[in-house]
C-alpha cells in the first residue's frame, strides 16, 4: 500500500501541486496560501523610493556626494533619500529626471516609487 502524504502539512493550492511542505515554504520565507504568495511576489517586485534613489546612484557609480551635486541638492539630502526620511520634491524630481535622460536610465520606476512613497 502506497502512504499518502500528510495533508496538514501541504499547502492546498500551493500553485506547486501540494507537493511542497509548508515547513519548507515556511524556511524559504514563503507565505502557504497562493493569494498571500502573490501578493508577497507584487511586495518584492515594487522596489520602494530609498532602493531606487540608491540603485540609480550606484548605477552611474557615483558617491553620495557626487550624486548630490550632479541633481543640486545637498548631500545630507540625497542621504534622507535613501535612508527613508524625506523623499524629493518636484523641483529635484525634475533634476532627478535630467540625470536619468542624460545616463539613459529609466525613470519611470523612479518616479513611480516616488508617488507611490508614503513617510
């Protein structure tokens, strides 16, 4: 007689055929039912305001201070940025715009995280 896994410790509707214990998915950080699981996957993909503001920067391999200077800021401001506790008004976010046009980078997730960016 073939044993038959334990339901309790499957996910039903895993999205993985029930196969996967939910200790697993659990260790992996993972969330066992699938509208927590896309949600938790829509969470990870929005990069927030401070992580685009810094990966735009260290993309254009630039300090702090020298991205402050390229948008016209201070550097303690480009330093709130990205630590999350201030975010730019419209004046450097036109700054920020040039700076993106002129490396060619997108700034469309930029200025998409900074609408939707909340303090």
């Amino acid at each position: 007689m073939k044993a038959s896994p334990r339901r309790d410790l499957y996910p039903e509707n895993s999205g993985i055929g029930g196969t996967i214990p939910c200790a697993l998915f659990a260790f992996l950080g993972l969330a066992t039912s699938p509208g927590k699981l896309k949600n938790q996957n829509k969470k990870e993909m929005q990069m927030n305001f401070p992580e685009e503001i810094k990966r735009i920067r260290q993309r254009s391999f630039l300090t702090q201070q020298d991205f402050a200077k390229k948008i016209g800021v201070a550097f303690s401001t480009v330093n709130r940025w990205e630590a999350g506790r201030s975010k730019p008004n419209l004046k450097a976010m036109k700054s920020i715009y040039g700076f993106c046009l002129e490396r060619k980078l997108p700034y469309e997730t930029i200025e998409e995280a900074w609408l939707d960016y909340k303090l």
